[in-house]
C-alpha cells in the first residue's frame, strides 16, 4: 500500500479559513485582550485543535500580536496546533486507572505510534494520543477510548494491557488499509467508466 494514499484517506479536515474566521468574530470583540485563554479553549472546542486560521482571526480581531497569540497557544499543555487524526485514542488518567498503570499504556502507546515529543498525531495522521480525565468506569480500570475524529464513533476498551493494545491498534490499522482498498477500487472503476 501506498503510504501517500493512506494519509490521503486519513488526513485530517482543516476547516475553510473563512469558516474560522466567521466564528472566532462571533466569540471575540475587538481589543478585549483579558479573554484570550477562553477564546483559544472555544476555537479549540469547535475544531478538535488550533487551526492557523483561528490563531490569525483571533490576534486580528482582539488586536493582540500573532506571536503573542502563538506564545500562549504552545505555553499551555492543553492546546494542540496539529489536527487531531482518524482515530483519537484517549488515555484515562483518572485515579483508579493511573493506579492500574495507565500512565504505562499511555507510554507504550507513543512508542507504538512512533510519536516523538510534543507530537501527538501519527505521521499519517490516522491515530492522536490524549490522555483524559476519568471516563465513569473504573470498575474496568485501566481503560481507554477509541473516537473518530468527528466524534460519531466511540468505543471503551477496559483492563488494558500492553499486549492488548497492540492488538487493538492492529485492529484500527487494518480497518484503514480495508477503507482504502473500497476507495482505490472505487476510484478504478470509475476510472475506466
Ligand atoms: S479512573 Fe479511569 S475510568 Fe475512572
């Protein structure tokens, strides 16, 4: 398989510029330098993450410099540049689950996904690695949660282990490759129509 065309089937919906730019007007007033944590956390809230757009719309429509703008946005943990990918995978880091060792699975996790520091979305943008808060269940601790970006799929895995992530990732991957295989068979089909 191609790997192009894998992160073709993958790759993440970066809202138009005008749409960000329409909504960060709505949630903004010119020169209200005081809310500009909040504002990040809405647009953040809208898109999954930071798109450059909104960071641009913002630093315009509360007249506060770009790079102030971007000086905050990576300061802060809690805000993400990247768009999220295919599948986001959300950590608990809960009580119970950290006591379970979640903070273990979250570590294999990033070696699994070849994530390096400071990157939380995989080269192919099919998988993001978050960790969360708990999720109500830890009777089943440690657990995790497998989303789709659009948030229309979601799935808990509870009891995680190292061998049982593998598997699961495995899992996702071919449920991908399977996903590209229906669209480049479609695609050829149409192509000799
Ligand atoms: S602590 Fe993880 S589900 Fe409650």
């Amino acid at each position: 398989m191609h790997k192009s065309t894998t992160a073709f089937l993958a790759s993440p919906h970066i809202p138009p510029e005008n749409e960000v730019y329409l909504f960060v007007s709505k949630i903004t007033s010119k020169n209200s330098r005081n809310n500009l944590i909040k504002t990040l956390q809405a647009v953040q809230n809208r898109y999954g993450y930071l798109p450059e757009a909104g960071l641009k719309a913002i630093s315009q429509f509360m007249n506060i410099p770009l790079s102030r703008v971007y000086g905050v946005a990576t300061f802060y943990h809690q805000f993400k540049l990247d768009p999220p990918g295919k599948f986001v995978i959300r950590v608990c880091m809960g009580t119970a689950c950290h006591a379970k060792g979640n903070m273990n699975n979250y570590e294999f996790l990033r070696l699994l996904l070849g994530l390096g520091s400071n990157k939380h979305t995989t080269e192919d943008g099919v998988f993001s690695l978050e960790s969360a808060r708990c999720f109500g269940c830890c009777s089943l601790a440690p657990v995790i949660m497998i989303m789709s970006s659009d948030g229309f799929y979601k799935r808990l895995y509870g009891h995680v282990t190292s061998m049982l992530l593998k598997k699961i990732i495995n899992e996702y991957r071919v449920k991908v490759l399977k996903e590209v295989t229906v669209h480049v068979g479609h695609a050829k089909r149409n192509s000799v129509r």
